[in-house]
C-alpha cells in the first residue's frame, strides 16, 4: 500500500495524479499541447496545495518512460528524478504504451486486440499490441504503417486502434475487423494499476542513471528559413 505520484508527459498530455493503494485520488492535467516545462511543477505543487497534503507523505514517485515525445519524456523523467533524490524515495517507471493498453482492457467489454498508438511522426506511430488481460503480444516499435500493417493479427482478431497516433491510420488500415475508438490521450489517472503493483514488487530504477525509453534517436531539425 502506497501513496504515490504520477506523472505523464509523453504525449501533448501534461497530466499528474496521486494514487493510494492504486486508487486514483487526485488528477490535475490539460490537452493543450506541449508546454509541460512551463506545467508540470506548478500542477505538483496545486495539486498538493489543493488537497492538504504534503510531498513528504509520498512513499514514491512513478513516471511514463515513453516511447514519446522526447522533449516531454526528458522534462517528466527530471523532474521524477529531482523529487525523488530530494525526497529520497523511490522512482517507479511505467511504459506509456502499456498503461493505455492495460487501461483499454481493463474498461472495453468485446473482446478484442488493443492496439495504442502514440504519433510519431508523417506516417509513424510508437505501438504495441496487447491482449485482454493486458499481456503484451507484440512487443513495443516504432512502425511507418502500410496497409498490412498487423494483417496476421487482424484475420482472426478484432483490433481496437486508440490513441493520439490511431485518427491518421484509419486511410491504411482498413480490414473490417478494425476499430478505431477508445481513449485518445495518455493520461496518469491510466498508470495507478501498475505503478502500485511495481511498487509492491520493488521494482524501482536507479535514480540516478535512469533515462527515458526514447525508442529511437532524436532528431532535431531546422527550419527551412532559418538563416546560418
């Protein structure tokens, strides 16, 4: 049994909760795009703040480790990091793809594939695909999706396609057993099953050489205006 704090940056979604016992208590979070840096401590602190409570009382701090954003996977991860250093409490991480499929599962009634999708970019989604008991099997990629796309799964399953990645899919993937619904946004309030459950196990990173699941390389780019 523990009380702890979520944090999920790895999409536009800056969202944080507290949980106890892997219950959701308290959730502040916006849609509004990628502004976490300016976001994500002033929603810790209000959040607390609101509720009376104190950070001391946390017994750990869990953190969305992507795949996603890399720039909102290095701003939740430092200050996941930051809080758990100063607080000298444990740091718990959970993949982001995981928490959406295990929620999908856990609140679809068919049964179904969950298929979470997180944008990528141009035509790439970071994916994975579980089952109805949250197990995962096809293990998390990044794919540039083509009309084949999960083809030896969609024969014999139906697949619900969800997520921030899944709306600029539907053109490619359109085997009749598809479904695109379900939650389209990552959200903290989905990690509390997990991230109590690692908590129980022990399952804590180093907090000190703990980085964020990028996937793939960041590539930064510059404007074609821009002048050297």
């Amino acid at each position: 049994m523990a009380l702890i704090l979520n944090i999920e940056t790895s999409t536009e979604v800056c969202s944080v909760t507290i949980s106890e016992n892997g219950k959701l208590l308290h959730i502040k979070e916006t849609l509004e795009g990628l502004s976490h840096s300016e976001l994500l401590t002033v929603f810790i602190e209000e959040l607390f703040a609101e509720n009376d409570l104190n950070l001391n009382e946390l017994d750990a701090v869990a953190v969305s480790k992507g795949p996603g954003s890399y720039t909102g996977l290095r701003i939740g991860v430092s200050v996941a990091k930051g809080l758990c250093y100063g607080l000298e409490i444990p740091l718990i991480a959970v993949n982001s793809l995981e928490t959406m499929g295990i929620n999908a599962a856990l609140n679809y009634s068919e049964n179904v594939l969950f298929c979470p999708m997180i944008d990528a970019r141009r035509m790439e989604v970071y994916t994975a695909l579980y089952n109805k008991k949250g197990e995962e099997i096809k293990p998390v990629s990044a794919e540039i999706i083509e009309e084949d796309f999960l083809n030896e799964y969609l024969e014999d399953n139906k697949i619900l396609f969800f997520g921030n990645g899944a709306e600029k899919c539907k053109t490619k993937i359109t085997d009749p057993n598809a479904i695109f619904d379900g939650p389209r946004k990552t959200s903290a309030q989905f990690m509390q099953k997990l991230t109590e459950e690692k908590y129980n196990k022990m399952e804590f990173e180093n907090v000190a050489y703990f980085e964020p699941f990028y996937l793939k390389n960041f590539v930064a780019t510059i404007p074609k205006n821009k002048i050297l």
